[in-house]
C-alpha cells in the first residue's frame, strides 16, 4: 500500500483536530422579548400574544386577578415564564406596585417574605424581573436580597432597567448570579403603532451589531399588532426570537452573566416604567 504524501497526511490531521465551525443558526442574531404585566386581564390580546408561534418570555404580576390562571396557560402555550416582582419606585405611594411588593423601609426578614410569598405564585418559574422598582432596584441591600432568594432557586434576574446604574450586575457578579439586563422598553402607554416599530428596528440593530438583545414589552393590542408584522421581517432576515434562558445558555448559573451588556451598551431606561 502506497503511503500517504507528508502534505496530504497534513491535511488529514488537520481535518481531524479543527474545531467545528458554528451552524448559521447558532451565528444568528438573538432576540429575546419579554411581555411584562401580564395578570391585571385575560382578555383576547392576552390570548393572542400566547399564540403567537414564536419564542416569547411573559412575566407575570403575583396577586393580580388573572395571574395564577395565565401562569399555567403560558407553561401550557409553551412560553416561558418570569415572575413580575414588584418594587418600589421613586414616585411611591403616587405610583403603587401593587401586592407582594418590595420597599426599602422593610426589614431584611420582611424583604425574604415578599420574595419567597412571591415566587411562590407560581409553578414553573423560569426567572424574575422587577416591575417598577426605580428607587428599590438602587438599594444594595434589597437588591442583595432579591438576588440572593433567586439564585437560591436555580433562577436568573433580569433588571428591566427602570433606573439607571450597575447594581444588580454588580452585585451577581460578587454572589454568582445570573442576571441579564433588559435594553429598551419597545412599548409605553402613550406610543402610536410607528413608535413601536422603530424601537423593534433599534432592537433588531442591537441584535445585529451585538449578537443579542433584550426588550421588553406590554400585552397592549398596537404592541401586538406591531410584533406580529416584524416577525416575519426577522425570519426573513435571520434574526432570531429567543426565550430568556435560550439566551442566557440554559440552566442557572454565575457563568450566564456573562452576556450582560456593559452601561455604554444599554439604551436609556424608559422613565414612564419606573
């Protein structure tokens, strides 16, 4: 049997010892979307958003009239699930977060309490992120404590960056949690449905320049409207819609927190979610 030419042996044995090369899927641009406030209604838009034939994270308020029903119907649709844990903000008692809320006059026992009675709404928790919050989420203490309870139960944060500031990712990287940080609110209460859509356009930008994004939304029937006309714009384009732990790269853990953007990465908090 004739040997092999030194050039060719070459050749094999550095086909054998390449690394694979990452499939198209996997060098995709990322977007994960979160639909906030989910729990107050559960009407057909709610509905609409859970059929929606795409990877969607909703978060859902604990107390609230619907929430125990639409919790089960999103595991049941497929979607993943974080607990909307509400939060002081600065305009408190004009703006209330509503049951099982965090302050920051409360004991540290007293703060366990409202997370533990919190996460405990819900079957099947995926995560938590913070509604409103703009004055609790830059009180170390309480963010220590909320971070603390949710690594504790294998989950990650996500700061919906009410507020401006590094806290919570400061504080997972000392603890080892996960936390990731919500880029741009897409939606408010006082957006018309073009509004809407460019935000999903600087999103799909970030996406594309960065790898990733995060943006967070509300089960409103424009902010439906506008989603279901870019979809399909971004299968078109190879964007592709992610759950939250997708993104982060599966179970909990201090190595998730990794993809957190850095400050000059994230968009502006969106005051009107404080």
């Amino acid at each position: 049997m004739r040997s092999l030419a030194p050039s060719a042996l070459i050749l094999l044995i550095a086909a054998a010892v390449a690394p694979e090369r990452p499939s198209a899927e996997a060098r995709a641009p990322r977007l994960a979307l979160i639909i906030d406030d989910f729990g107050y209604s559960h009407g057909a838009t709610a509905k609409a958003f859970l059929e929606l034939d795409v990877d969607l994270t909703i978060s859902v308020l604990p107390g609230e009239a619907y929430s125990r029903r639409l919790a089960k119907e999103i595991r049941a649709a497929g979607k993943e699930l974080l607990l909307h844990l509400p939060m002081e903000p600065l305009e408190y008692p004009e703006k209330d977060p509503g049951p099982r809320a965090v302050f920051v006059g409360q004991t540290d026992e007293e703060v366990r309490s409202c997370v533990r009675q919190a996460l405990g709404s819900f079957e099947g928790l995926d995560g938590v992120n913070n509604h409103m919050g703009s004055r609790a989420m830059q009180d170390e203490r309480i963010v220590r404590i909320v971070l603390e309870e949710v690594k504790g139960r294998g989950l990650l944060f996500l700061d919906s960056k009410t507020v401006s500031g590094r806290v919570a990712r400061t504080i997972s990287r000392e603890i080892g949690a996960t936390c990731l940080e919500n880029d741009l609110f897409w939606d408010t209460g006082y957006d018309a449905p073009e509004e809407i859509r460019d935000k999903l356009d600087r999103l799909a930008e970030t996406a594309r320049r960065r790898g990733y994004a995060i943006g967070i939304g509300h089960p409103r029937a424009v902010t439906l409207e506008a989603l279901q006309e870019k979809i399909p714009e971004w299968q078109e384009s190879g964007i592709r819609l992610v759950s939250i732990t997708e993104l982060a790269g599966g179970s909990a853990g201090g190595a998730r927190a990794k993809i957190a953007p850095t400050p000059e990465e994230t968009e502006d908090a969106a005051i009107p979610m404080r």
